[in-house]
C-alpha cells in the first residue's frame, strides 16, 4: 500500500512517500508554507499524484516520552488532514529524526541552504522508515 508521511511543521512541512510493496520510502518535496489553509491545499495536490492510502505523521515526543504542545498542535493537525482527505492518519514517534536527517545529510555533505530546503522531506523518509520497520 501507497503510504504518504507527513513531518509537520510551522514554516516547513516535509513529505515522503513509500512504494506499494512499502520497501522503499522516498521524500517528495518541503512544503513553505505556514497557513494551515494553504499548506492543506498543497498536500491534498500531492495526495491527488500518489494517492496513498495512509498517512502516518510525525508526533513530537518530548525526549521523556510526554507529549506538549507541539505534539498537540500535530495530532490536531492530522485529524485535520483525515477529516478533509478521508484517509485515515497514524501519528509516528518521531524523536530524533531531525537529528538523524542532519547526520545523514552531513555524511552526505550537504550544507547551506540546500540542508534547509530537503531536512524536513528527509526527517519525513525517517519518519516512514520507522513505520515500516514497527509494522
């Protein structure tokens, strides 16, 4: 099954998607946008192209396992995004992923301003990754 993630932000929202057989997840694109109106117009274009049949989004654990404000405003979000798309969302842990994303991206050598464009899509891959692995 086609699964899109979702690494939800407040400038910056990264996507990935995985393939049918859900070997392989890949980022799509980082979204610029902070108007939640605007940013859900922007993903359902995305989920026109792909149409996957989950979404998983990222839940900002606190690094003792608590959830704040953060991970609030991320479940709300994903109800959202369920209720105007009808497809159903799961929230993923995603503690750490920014971190590793800059990793690997630094083991990669990317820097700058291109780091800036791609983290969030990759922190998103991340995000997917750990899905499939806990499924």
């Amino acid at each position: 099954m086609v699964i899109l993630s979702v690494d939800y932000g407040d400038v910056r929202t990264g996507i990935a998607v995985c393939d049918k057989m859900e070997m392989l997840a890949s980022p799509v694109t980082v979204i610029t946008q902070s108007y939640e109106p605007k940013l859900m117009l922007e993903i359902e274009k995305i989920i026109a192209q792909y149409k996957p049949e989950l979404i998983v989004v990222g839940l900002p654990k606190n690094m003792d396992g608590t959830s704040g404000e953060r991970a609030e405003k991320c479940k709300r979000f994903a109800d959202t995004l369920s209720e105007k798309t009808g497809i159903s969302t799961q929230m993923v842990d995603e503690r750490l992923t920014t971190v590793s994303a800059h990793r690997a991206l630094n083991a990669t050598n990317v820097r700058g301003s291109k780091r800036k464009e791609i983290v969030d899509a990759v922190s998103a891959v991340m995000i997917l990754e750990s899905y499939l692995a806990s499924k």
